[in-house]
C-alpha cells in the first residue's frame, strides 16, 4: 500500500453514515456486562467470542448481534457503549457520526425506550462538549417485526423528537419488503423525520426500488445489488441517491467471497454516489479507517477515488450545506497536504 495513501486515510476528516451503535459492543465489554448483571453467555473468553463470528448470512450475524444486545440492561450500559464508538471516532478523525441504534431489540425485553435515550444522550452530549463531535441518531425499526411495533417505537419517541434525526429500517432483509412499512414510513414523514432504509444487501434490487418509490427514502443503506438493474443504476445516478457501502460487512456476511470481488470502486466510477462505512464493527473485525485501508490494499484504490469516497461521507450525510461546508474544506485541505488534488468533481 503507498504510504502516503495511508497517511492520508489516517489524517483526513471523515464521515460515518451506516453505523449501528448496538454493533460496536467489543467482547470485553459484552463479558463485564453479562458478569455485572449476573447474566449467562455462551462464551466464556473473547476468544470463543471471536470464534463464533464465522457468519454463513445476514441472519447467522443478526442471531447473534441480538443475543450480545441482551447484556444491555440500564441507561449506564448504553452511555459505555456509545462513549467507547464516539472515542474511536475521535482517534480515527471521524468528525461526523450518524448513529443508528435499534429500540425494539431492547423494548421487546422490557428495557424502557427512555433508558436507551438516557444513555445514548448522556454520551452524545458529553462527546460534543468535550470534542466537539458531530453526531445525528437515526432510529431503527425491525423489519423482521410487523408494522404495528414500527408504529408503536414511532409513539415512543415523541418525547425524544428533537434529538433524532431520522428513521430508518434495519434487521433480516429477506422476506421483508420494504412495502411491509408503508404507513410506519409515512407517518415518520409527517413527523418531520429523514428517511433511509436497507435495501439491496441480501434483497433484490426490487428492494432498493420499493424503498424510494413506497417508502420515500432519501438514502439507501448497503445497496450494492443495485448493480443487477442498469435502468436502477442510472435512476440512483440520476437522482443522486447515497448509498452506504459497508465493505467489510459485505465480506463478512458472504454478500462477496472476498473484498478483491467488491463492486464499491465499480460503482463510483458508474457515478453512484457511495460512502465508506463499518455497519458492525465489533462483529466485522474493522473500524471505519479499517474499511478504507482494506480498499486501498485489496482493491488498489487510488488517491483520487479515496478523495471521492471520503468526500461522499459528507455529501450523503444529513448535514444541511451549510454544515457541510467546513467538513469538506477540511478534508479538501488534507488531501492537498497529502499531494491528492481535486479536478472538478473528481480529484487526482
């Protein structure tokens, strides 16, 4: 790998859209949890944590992503989990954070809606006071689940309207079509909420239309398989849909053998507007910086298309213009530092 690609990688500002804060749960602190509440796992070591993340599918991740949720029991738990990802985005430069978090993983066992808040918030905002982090929540629905518990979580968060910025629809995507949440999606709308969903992972690119046509998106989550549909390639392209791309994910949950076969820098060269992100991090061996170094070594990423890639964060992000703005002058500043310059709206 170049070093002063990595370098730069390490250095410049970047952006984070496609996180789940219930995925960056380590196995240090999935242990000391289950321990501090008396809890049984089926590990006993992190080793045998480690071991067991050999994934077939989404599902095989997913049933065990929940059972390492379950260790989350008070408001101090999810203050410890969201403290320790909003550091690492401190080290990493990860100067803005859109934060997924999924309330019916912890409803559906009796944790209160407002001890998740409590504890997200409690981090939040000790992370931009202390720092300055820029962070947006986006709340989760199960799709696994029926439309009503979408329709309940959405009731519950009324109180915490203000500090969440959009909603969005995550968990088992085969057999669970967008349309299946028509009208939860229809009334975050009229609540106010940015919209964005996964789509196009393991589901068909159907899935990735039905969420723009039925749900409203703005944003799509993962959608790689957009590349099966070329009429869908040139409608993402056209409207400058983002898509949040998760390479390691992708690799882990065998979407693709290996990362020498992901389509991302394909898919920026076809002007998809796509971003670099780790989806679960404590369960896909990468941070965000890991995702990108894995570009650079495995897929021969240029200076260029990492500029692009990392300018693309911001550009996808929820951040209005105006916010925007000083995040890609930074970064801008950065890879001119590094010798990466921009041409238009590609850079070299």
């Amino acid at each position: 790998m170049d070093q002063g690609l990595e370098a730069f990688l390490h250095a410049v500002p970047k952006a984070e859209l496609h996180l789940h804060i219930e995925g960056t749960l380590e196995p240090t602190m999935l242990l000391g949890l289950a321990e501090r509440h008396g809890l049984s796992m089926p590990w006993s070591t992190i080793e045998e944590i480690e071991a067991a993340y050999r994934f077939e599918d989404l599902q095989s991740f997913l049933d065990l992503y929940y059972l390492g949720a379950s260790v989350l029991r008070d408001a101090e738990d999810f203050h410890a989990l969201a403290r320790a990802y909003l550091e690492r985005c401190r080290d990493q430069n990860v100067v803005h954070l859109e934060m997924m978090f999924d309330p019916q993983t912890h409803t559906d066992r009796g944790i209160a809606f407002d001890v998740v808040m409590e504890g997200l918030l409690g981090a939040v905002d000790e992370a931009r006071a202390e720092w300055g982090q820029s962070v947006r929540l986006i709340m989760c629905f199960l799709r696994h689940l029926d439309e009503r518990s979408a329709l309940e979580t959405l009731q519950r968060a009324l109180p915490f309207r203000e500090h969440i910025d959009a909603v969005g629809l995550d968990s088992g995507e085969r057999g669970n079509p967008p349309e299946k949440f028509a009208r939860a999606f229809a009334a975050a709308r009229e609540q106010g909420y940015a919209l964005t969903a996964h789509a196009g992972e393991e589901g068909p690119p159907a899935y990735i239309t039905g969420a723009l046509d039925t749900l409203g998106v703005q944003r799509i989550d993962h959608g790689v398989r957009c590349l099966e549909d070329p009429a869908l390639v040139e409608r993402l392209v056209a409207e400058r849909i983002p898509l949040t791309v998760c390479p390691q994910s992708n690799v882990r949950l065998c979407v693709y053998r290996s990362m020498a076969e992901h389509p991302i820098l394909e898919m920026l060269e076809r002007g998809l507007s796509v971003s670099v992100n780790s989806d679960d991090p404590a369960y896909f061996g990468g941070q965000l910086v890991d995702n990108y170094l894995a570009l650079a070594r495995e897929l021969d990423m240029s200076g260029a298309q990492a500029l692009s890639l990392v300018r693309g964060s911001f550009g996808g992000s929820l951040l209005a213009p105006a916010e925007r703005a000083p995040f890609l002058a930074a970064v801008d500043a950065a890879a001119a530092s590094h010798g990466i310059v921009r041409v238009g709206d590609r850079a070299s």
